[in-house]
C-alpha cells in the first residue's frame, strides 16, 4: 500500500521503467497497453519528467491502448489525448512505435482496424502478449472499457471491440478479457476513497469477484501488481505499507 497518489505514481513509474528495460534486453522491444483515466495522469506525467524520462530507451517502446472512447483525439476524453499531453510529446519516441485506437471513427470500423495493428505487429497467427498492460477501475469495478453485466465479457475470439454505454449513450473500443489476460505483467493502479468499496470486492471472495470485471482480470500466465493508496485501501484487512 502506498500513501498517496504521488507515492503510487512514482512507484508506476519505477516498475514501467524495470519492465522496459528487462524486455528490451531481452526481446529488443517494450510493447505496453495503457489505459485512460484520471489515476494514471500522474504516473504519465512523471515518466516524461527529467526524473524518469532519460531512464527508458525510447525508441525501443511501443504504446498501443487498452481502450478508448470514441470522440476525436483532441477532445478532452479522449485517452490517446491523454497520453500525447502528459507523455507522448515529451519523449522521443518514433510515430510508428504509438499504435493508436482511432476514437473519431466509426466504432465496429476503428475496433477492427486496431485489431489489424494489433494482429499485424505482433504476427497474425500469436495471441498478443503485451510485456505490460496498465489497468484502473471505477466504482462499480469495471475495468479497461468491460462494464459490469455487459455481453462484452464473453468475447473469447475478438482482440478489440466497440461497446456502447447506455448511461452516457457514447461508444469506446476496448480490448477484450482473453488479450487483457494474456499480458506478461498487469499494473492495476487504484486511488482514492471512492473506490474502497468495489476494490474489497474486488479483492475479496471469488463469487462476489467474479461478477466485477476488475474481478475477471485473472493473467493466465503472466504476474499482476496492485498499487493502491491509503484511500482505497480503506476497506482491505491486512495490509503492509511500502
Ligand atoms: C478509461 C479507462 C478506465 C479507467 C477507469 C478508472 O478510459 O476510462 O481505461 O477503465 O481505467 O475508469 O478511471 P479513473 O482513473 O478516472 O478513476
């Protein structure tokens, strides 16, 4: 448990900074999906700063999406426009290592394209295998762009697909549970009060978990890392401090 935002996004940072390097060394190349949201605008911010910035070797990194909302990628939502402010245009790193999720597009039209890229980079006959995936959570546990109840949660065949939000009636394209899944090494990162609640759920008993998104989230074969606060961990029992 770390102690707030700050601490948590430093922490990020210093796992994304050991990853990549440890794939490059081995692999040649870094490949992270990176989610949107407020949590992480930090922990972006910080790894463009002079304090991590000059630590990854750049050139060597590919960002791909784990989703995105379907507005064009200037508009505030958008998470590939969260990325470019905070990150993206403070580092060298070349164009065609940002495999982007077209949002200003049709839906069932940009799912399919990033699924293209995605199939395309890593080789049309592997199921991807991303050295790291970037996760948050809301409060009622959702996950990447996979809600509570949604059909979405059973797709075994697609890497990408749109959804659409009743409650906001806007789309987004996410990838899907099996790819999530898949990742060598997921990094949920959790902050604040407000998620206290649905992060004892998620952590908690198996059945209540499973009806959670955040809760499906499962690496077959990789590792998983929980950063969270002293805010949303308000509600677990038994943790340490770091
Ligand atoms: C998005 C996400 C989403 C996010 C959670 C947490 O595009 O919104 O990728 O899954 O990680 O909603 O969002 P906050 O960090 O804003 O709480």
């Amino acid at each position: 448990m770390l102690s707030d935002l700050e601490a948590l996004s430093h922490c990020a940072a210093s796992i994304f900074v050991g990853v990549s390097r440890n794939s490059i060394a081995t692999k040649k190349r870094f490949v992270v999906a990176i989610s949107g949201g407020s949590t992480p605008r930090r922990f972006y911010t910080l790894l463009g700063s002079e304090t991590y910035r000059d630590q990854v070797d750049w050139q060597h990194v590919h960002f791909f999406w784990v989703d995105e909302r379907c507005v064009p990628e200037e508009h505030e939502e958008s998470n590939f426009r969260t990325a470019f402010d905070t990150l993206l245009s403070k580092i060298p790193i070349p164009d065609e290592n940002i495999h982007r999720i077209r949002g200003g597009e049709d839906p069932d039209r940009a799912a399919r394209d990033y699924e293209e890229e995605i199939k395309k980079f890593f080789g049309v006959s592997e199921s991807p295998i991303f050295d790291l995936i970037i996760l948050g959570t809301g409060e009622d546990g959702h996950t990447a762009s996979l809600f509570p109840g949604s059909k979405s949660l059973d797709e075994k065949m697609r890497l990408a697909i749109p959804v659409y939000l009743e409650e906001s009636r806007r789309n987004r394209i996410t990838l899907t549970l099996p790819v999530l899944n898949n990742a060598d090494q997921i990094l949920f990162l959790v902050t604040g009060p407000s998620k206290a609640s649905v992060l004892s759920e998620i952590l908690g008993e198996r059945e209540k978990r499973k009806l959670l998104p955040a809760g499906l989230i499962n690496p077959l074969r990789g590792s998983m890392i929980w950063l969270i606060d002293q805010g949303a961990a308000g509600k677990l029992r038994g943790l340490r401090s770091h």
